[in-house]
C-alpha cells in the first residue's frame, strides 16, 4: 500500500495517475464497441436497411466520442505539465 500524498501536487498527481490508467480501457471499449457495432451493421445484417442505418450512426457517435476524450486527455496532459513541469 503506498503511502498518501501529503501535498496538493501529490494529490494531482495520483489523480492525473488513476486518470491516465482509466482512459486507456475507455478507448479500448469503445474500440471493441465501435468494432462489433460495424460487423453487426454492415456484414451479418448487411440487407437491413434499418440496421446499416443505425450501423452508421453507432460509427459517428464512436469516432466523435473517441476525438473528444482524445482532445480532453490532451487537455489534461498540457494542464499537467504547465502546472506541475512534469
């Protein structure tokens, strides 16, 4: 068990760490779910109209979802180091 941080920088940091450990698996679900999303859409029910359809919108909300969470890691990693130098 490590010791608790016993200042306001420390406190960031283990933040920022628990932070840094959680958005890999967030992008990595999302991957996954993106993934299934379009075999499902486009190759097992590729006569569906209906489903390439949903199919579509499932990939727009994916790639918009995973711009943003990478524009606020970056944002996160700039505030970081311009407040903390490391």
């Amino acid at each position: 068990m490590s010791t608790p941080p016993t200042t306001f920088e420390g406190l960031v940091n283990e933040i920022l760490g628990l932070i840094n450990l959680i958005i890999p698996l967030i992008f990595g679900i999302i991957f996954l779910f993106l993934t299934w999303k379009i075999i499902d859409a486009w190759i097992i029910n590729a006569g569906d109209e209906k489903k390439v359809e949903d199919g579509k919108k499932y990939a727009l909300v994916a790639v918009l979802v995973t711009v943003l969470m990478i524009a606020a890691w970056g944002i996160v990693e700039m505030l970081r180091s311009s407040l903390f130098g490391s």
